[in-house]
C-alpha cells in the first residue's frame, strides 16, 4: 500500500503504461510524428497527443518546430541509448535559425557530419519564401562539395581531416588531390580559413551557393550552419557581404549556448560515434 493508504487506481496504472510506451517510441523511432507513435504503440491518436503534452511539460520530450516530429530530451537518462548529442544541438540551433532565417529570408540548414558526408539535422525550408527544396532534414550531401564539408574540414586537425579524407577516398574511389569544380580542395580549404566561413557556388546543385559557418564546442566543429540562395539571384561575393557576419554570429551564439548543456562524457560518446 503507498502512504496515505490508497491503492494506486487501475486508470492509473493504464496511464503510466501508456506514458512509458510513448516514451520508449518516442526513443526507439528517433523523431517520431504523433501518428507514428500511435501506430507503433496501439494508442489512440488522441491519447498520445495528451501523453506528448504531458511529457514535454515532464521535460522529457520535445517537438521539432517544422517537421511535428518529438525527440527524447537530454534528461532522460534511462534512455541515453536512444539520444544524440547533436539532438539536442538542434534543439539549442532552431531559435537562433528561426530568428535568423526571418531576417535573411533564404533557408538555412542544420549540418552534422555522418560518415563521410554530410546531413542536414534541421532546416528552415519550410518557412522561407525563396526555398524551392523541401524535405531536406535527413539529406546527406558530399563532403567535399558543399561549403558545411568545406568549412569541417578546414577546422579540423591535420590528423583527424587527412583521416576523414583516406575514409571519403577509400569510399568514393576518388583520389588526392581532389578537385572539384569550384578548384582544388587544398586552395579552397584555404580560402574558408581566411574567409572563416565555407563556400560553395559551382559544385553540388550549380543552380544554388552556399556559405556555412562552424558550430563549435571545446575545440572542435560540432556542426555547420549552411545558408542557401539562388545564384540567378546573388553571385558568391554579394552573398559574403549581405550574409557572412549574421551567419558567423548566429553560429556563435549557438556555440556559447551549448556550453554547459552537454557534458564531458556526452562530448566523448559523440566523437567516438562521429
């Protein structure tokens, strides 16, 4: 018997299964929509609506602003297994890309490495007026032919990018040095150190440019903050001048907003995976 007395109603009981279902799909799926989950546990749509409003005001879960897709939180450490630290990057990225895409207008991407490409985490597509690419959150992109790619590999040590380059290389086929059709790598990468943001306006998707400024926790690129605009529109030199400060600081302020929210052993779990 609990204190007080009272037995714990069945309703009860049903309840918090029901909650702990939710919540273990919410984990399993990674980025689950409400007709997901209810598909996944048998609930009721209705129900598992409630259970989600009830979980994020628990902490334990949060919605992803464009795509109604619901996350496990960092504070559920019963389920560290099923959470990424570059989750919860995106959770402290979408205000500032919010803010910052009503501001410019072209759509901005969230990018972490995965393998040897590189994956859009999150993106504002969805609400910017000149994007005509939607459904971009899960897309990997090259490595090497995309300004978040640039600007990772310019960032890292010379150990840690000539191993992500033997990786790209033994995948790909290609061989060093490697030319794309925006130059040779090396001068590129060093154009971005100077220009301390990725460029991008020939390779990939000609008819697009793109500039990407590093995320950074401790001393090393977490992740990328790509903006993209149409090149019948901007030339590559314009955009810098328009973009490159708002990108750079955007990009910092979410870099100062990830300290102390992610710790030692977090950090370490993601280098290792990453």
């Amino acid at each position: 018997m609990p204190r007080g007395g009272k037995a714990i109603s069945d309703s009860s009981i049903r309840a918090l299964e029901r909650g702990v279902a939710v919540l273990q799909a919410v984990n399993r799926l990674h980025g689950a929509k409400p007709g997901d989950i209810a598909e996944y546990t048998g609930i009721p749509r209705p129900s598992v609506y409630r259970l989600l409003k009830t979980l994020a005001e628990m902490g334990m879960v949060s919605k992803d602003h464009f795509s109604n897709r619901w996350r496990p939180t960092r504070h559920v450490k019963s389920l560290s297994s099923g959470f990424r630290e570059e989750d919860w990057v995106c959770q402290v990225a979408v205000p500032h890309m919010i803010q910052l895409g009503r501001d410019v207008l072209w759509p901005l991407d969230l990018m972490t490495l995965r393998g040897y490409h590189m994956e859009v985490r999150e993106s504002t597509h969805q609400i910017s007026p000149y994007s005509v690419q939607h459904g971009m959150v899960g897309k990997q992109v090259p490595l090497i032919e995309t300004a978040s790619g640039r600007v990772l590999l310019a960032n890292m040590a010379d150990p840690d990018r000539q191993a992500l380059l033997n990786l790209f290389s033994e995948a790909t086929g290609q061989k060093p040095p490697f030319i794309t059709r925006d130059g040779v790598l090396e001068t590129l990468l060093a154009k971005v150190r100077k220009l301390g943001v990725g460029i991008r306006s020939a390779d990939f998707t000609p008819e697009t440019g793109s500039i990407s400024a590093p995320i950074w926790y401790e001393d090393r690129v977490f992740a990328c903050l790509t903006l993209i605009w149409s090149t019948s529109s901007l030339s590559l030199e314009k955009s810098l001048l328009l973009y490159r400060e708002k990108l750079l600081q955007t990009a910092d302020a979410i870099s100062r907003d990830l300290v102390g929210n992610l710790t030692s052993a977090e950090i370490a779990q993601f280098r290792e995976a990453s």
